[in-house]
C-alpha cells in the first residue's frame, strides 16, 4: 500500500479560540471583498449533474455513505458507513475521523484495519489536506498536500482544489456539490461535472453520495469534511470556525 512517511505531518497549527480576536475581523474582511466580484461575474455555466445512486437493480459507479458523529463523543469522533448496508454500528464503519484534542479545525481520517492515519485535514481560511496512504493504487498520485483555496461568483462561493488530473475541482456553498470544472473562469464555456454531493444532516453529520469512476473516495470525503467544518457551518461562505451558525439560525438548504 502506498504511503508517505508520518513524520512530514504538520504539528504546529493554529488553536481557534487563541486566534479568534484575530481572525473574526479577517472572516468578515474576506467576505465583504467577495461581494464586489459577484457583481462583476454574472453568467450561466453549463452543468452535467451526477448519476443516480447504484441499487441491486441498477448498478452504477456513484456509491452513497453517511458520515455520522459517534454518540457520546461529542464533535470529536465521526464514522463512515456504506449505506448499502443497512446495519451501520460501529463494526461497519469504512472510515472515521478523529478531532485533534486541541484544534478544532483539524481532523485525522483512519481507515478500518489500518494503524496509521490515511490523511490529516485541516479547516479554516486556509484548509489543507494531507493524503498519507492510499487503499487502491489508483489515488497513489493523490499522496502528499492538497490546498484548498476560495473563490465566488455570482452564483455561489467555492472551496478549490486540484487533482491529479490536472482538473480543478469545487465543492459548492448553496448545492453541496463537488463539481469538476472545465475552462474554468471562462463564463458561458465553463462547463462544471458534478462528481458528487452532500445533504448534511443537522447535528449528526451528513450524507455523500460519490461517482466513484471520476474522484477518488478518500479524496470526496476528506474535502467534503473540510467543507461541512466551515464552509456549510456559517452564514457568510467562509469562516465556519470562527463564526458558526447560531442556534436561532438555518442552515443552507439544497437548490
């Protein structure tokens, strides 16, 4: 199995609560400046949506699991389970994340029958993933640090990142979608693939279902856990650690 060593794993990130008088204004700073380009960006992409979810009937490559907060452990521990299975304890979990005892951005994802973690996120203005070990030869190329950056237009506000493919990808505010995106910036000729989406399910978690045969798993998930911490945990698109949804307020729902 593929895998890079442990030791090139950041220790040293920031702690919320520490940097909240910092960060709070930079939060609202950053959302502010996005307005002005959503004014300036107004056009239509052209959308392929993802396929319908595989039954026994009809198969297909696009799989549905449930990321699901573990009872008792508070925000600290997540599961990951095949929905295809109707019984989801704890033995039938694929994956978990796991919280850093003292950042509560940052996260370890574990895959069952594996020691070591698979990959190590981080969340917050500048979100990171670090993919350690891969389960399939086919996302080895996905080892090492994946950055996620910002970026919104008229329609909506984005968490990017870039694959192996060379492709850069998207996971949406409003949808929930996670989008390949071609000729991207270039309007009317972009054209966004939707590899994959999420209903986040208030307070326990969410769902995801992935087209399998255009992302890797591990790489849908991590992003995805990235985005339910902050980018859907707020109602400015940005921020989620820093300013999070209040009790009295709703979360986004899907278009």
């Amino acid at each position: 199995m593929p895998s890079i060593p442990a030791n090139t794993v950041a220790t040293n990130m920031p702690i919320e609560l520490l940097l909240s008088p910092i960060m709070r204004p930079l939060v609202l700073a950053k959302a502010v400046l996005f307005h002005p380009h959503r004014e300036t960006s107004r056009y239509v992409p052209n959308i392929i949506d993802v396929g319908p979810v595989s039954t026994q009937t009809n198969p297909t490559s696009v799989k549905s699991y449930t990321v699901r907060r573990e009872f008792g452990q508070g925000a600290k521990v997540y599961g990951v389970f095949d929905d295809a299975n109707p019984i989801k304890h704890i033995d039938q979990r694929l994956y978990w994340f796991v919280r850093s005892r003292a950042v509560k951005g940052a996260y370890k994802m574990y895959t069952t029958g594996e020691a070591q973690a698979t990959a190590h996120i981080r969340a917050g203005l500048r979100s990171n993933i670090l993919m350690i070990q891969s389960t399939s030869d086919d996302d080895e190329f996905e080892l090492g640090w994946h950055v996620m950056g910002h970026r919104v237009d008229a329609i909506d506000s984005y968490r990017l990142f870039e694959l192996k493919d060379g492709f850069t990808y998207q996971w949406t505010t409003k949808g929930k979608f996670m989008e390949k995106v071609h000729n991207l910036g270039e309007k009317e000729s972009e054209v966004r693939e939707r590899v994959a989406s999420v209903t986040v399910l208030p307070g326990h978690g969410f769902q995801i279902q992935i087209d399998e045969s255009k992302v890797s798993r591990e790489m849908a998930l991590t992003t995805a856990m990235i985005s339910f911490i902050d980018q859907w945990n707020t109602q400015l698109g940005v921020g989620g650690i820093y300013y999070p949804y209040q009790p009295s307020q709703v979360r986004w729902k899907r278009d």
